[in-house]
C-alpha cells in the first residue's frame, strides 16, 4: 500500500513538474521594422567619436499587430569597437506602449546584433512581459536602420497579443 502511495505521488510531481514546464516561454513574439536615425557626434583627437542619436519608425509583429517606434541613445566609438546603449519606446495601433533597454557591442557600426530586456508596459498582463530578455539584429542603409527582433514567450502572452492585434 505504502509502494503504491508513493508511487501515485511520484506520479502526481512528475505530472506537476511537466506542467510547470508546458508553461514556459515556448512561443516566439517577432518585431520586424525600419526606423530613421538622427545623430549628433563628437569627434576626438585620438579619432574615437562619441555620438548620441535618436530614431523614429514604424514596426509590424508576428501577431499582426502594428505601430511607431522612438528610440535615443549613444555610440561609443573606439576605433574598431562600437558600442550602443538605448531606450525605446514601442506603441502599437491601440495606444499600448512598450519600453526597453537596448544594448550591442560590434566591430562594425552598420550592422549587427544585440539584445534588449523589456523594462515597463501598458499592456494587459504587462508582468508576463517585463523583465524578458530578447535579441535583435539589424542593418543600416544610410539613415535608414532595418531591423528583426525575437522574444520568448509564454502561451499565456501569445495570447494577449493576439488579442491586442484584433484591437481587443
């Protein structure tokens, strides 16, 4: 009786545990847009340059939703190391916003990869949002930035942007 008990608890933790894990982030949130750069830059002596900038664009996702984007920030420039650090703020068709932290560290400046936590929201079931960590890549073509970013979520949060893109 005592075997069976435990292995009916075994059972119900290996059960809790793989629902536990259904729950995690297994669905991706894709950003794609372009974006219009503005910069003001300092250049020193030594031939390292230190700008700030400022962006404004549109964006679509994977969900169908759509919006404007602004970002400012600064590059730091140091010979062939470029360093970028940036907020932006993302508002999509119904007036909800997004904000994050973007980051990227590159040899070049017209193109490459970074990553960006999300910091604040207004969208509903905004703490299944804040605090994710997603990536980006992006490309440059004169003032012009082009870029793709990707997110795990969780089903939950899928849902919730399905609903916003149906203006929900």
């Amino acid at each position: 009786m005592i075997r069976i008990l435990f292995y009916f608890l075994l059972l119900k933790l290996l059960f809790l545990v793989s629902v536990q894990l259904g729950a995690e982030d297994n669905k991706e949130y894709i950003v794609t847009g372009s974006d219009i750069t503005e910069t003001k830059t300092f250049e020193l002596e030594n031939k390292s340059k230190f700008s700030s900038f400022t962006v404004n664009g549109s964006w679509t996702d994977n969900f169908g939703n759509y919006g404007f984007n602004k970002c400012m920030g600064i590059i730091n420039k140091n010979f062939k190391n470029v360093e970028l650090y940036f907020m932006c703020e993302r508002e999509d068709k119904n007036g909800f916003k997004i904000w994050s932290i973007n980051k990227r560290k590159s040899g070049i400046q017209n193109s490459g990869v970074g990553s960006f936590e999300i910091v604040d929201a207004t969208i509903p079931k905004k703490k299944l949002l804040i605090g994710k960590k997603c990536t980006y890549a992006v490309k440059y073509l004169k003032e012009t930035n082009f870029y793709k970013s990707k997110c795990k979520i969780s089903e939950e949060l899928s849902k919730v942007f399905e609903k916003m893109a149906l203006g929900k």
